[in-house]
C-alpha cells in the first residue's frame, strides 16, 4: 500500500505524455541526460588532476631520487664503562 505498483508508474507516464507531448518530453529527457554525462565527464576530471598533482608530490629531485645507503641496525656489544679516574694521593 505504501509502494507504487506498475499501473501508478504507467498511468503517471501517460500523464505526462499527455501534457507535455512526445517530442517535448523527448528533448526533456535528452537535456537530462547531457546534464548527467557533463556531471559525469566533470568528476572524472577532477579526479585526474587530483591524481596529477598527487603524482607531481611523489616525484622527488634527482638528486634525492638515488637510493641511499642502508641503515646499520645490527645490534652492537655494550660499551665497556670507562675507567674510574685515578684517586689523588693527598700523603704528600
């Protein structure tokens, strides 16, 4: 009861058939359909120059762009701990 059944949606077509007339309804429909491809055409060129300039921050200067040299993270013995300093000898 809450839905719309196919003899709704028919009858509503016919209406509008009726008032607007087929060629007129034609060229409706043919404007909303060039308004749905523009909208369509416009995001997808957003996107790419979204993924342009996301590129263009990825390119590093060539000079930064050479691999550098590996980082050492084996694990070292601990370092000795230094030597006290020699106690002065206040005798004399």
């Amino acid at each position: 009861m809450g839905g719309f059944s196919i003899w709704h949606i028919l009858i509503f077509a016919v209406v509008v058939l009726l008032l607007f007339g087929g060629n007129r309804f034609s060229a409706m429909m043919g404007d909303v359909a060039k308004g749905i491809k523009s909208f369509k055409q416009g995001m997808a060129d957003e996107e790419e120059d979204k993924r342009r300039d996301f590129d263009k921050q990825r390119q590093l200067p060539r000079d930064q762009a050479r691999p550098q040299e590996p980082i050492d993270v084996t694990p070292r013995p601990a370092e000795p701990a230094a030597p006290p300093p020699p106690e002065k000898d206040e005798t004399r």
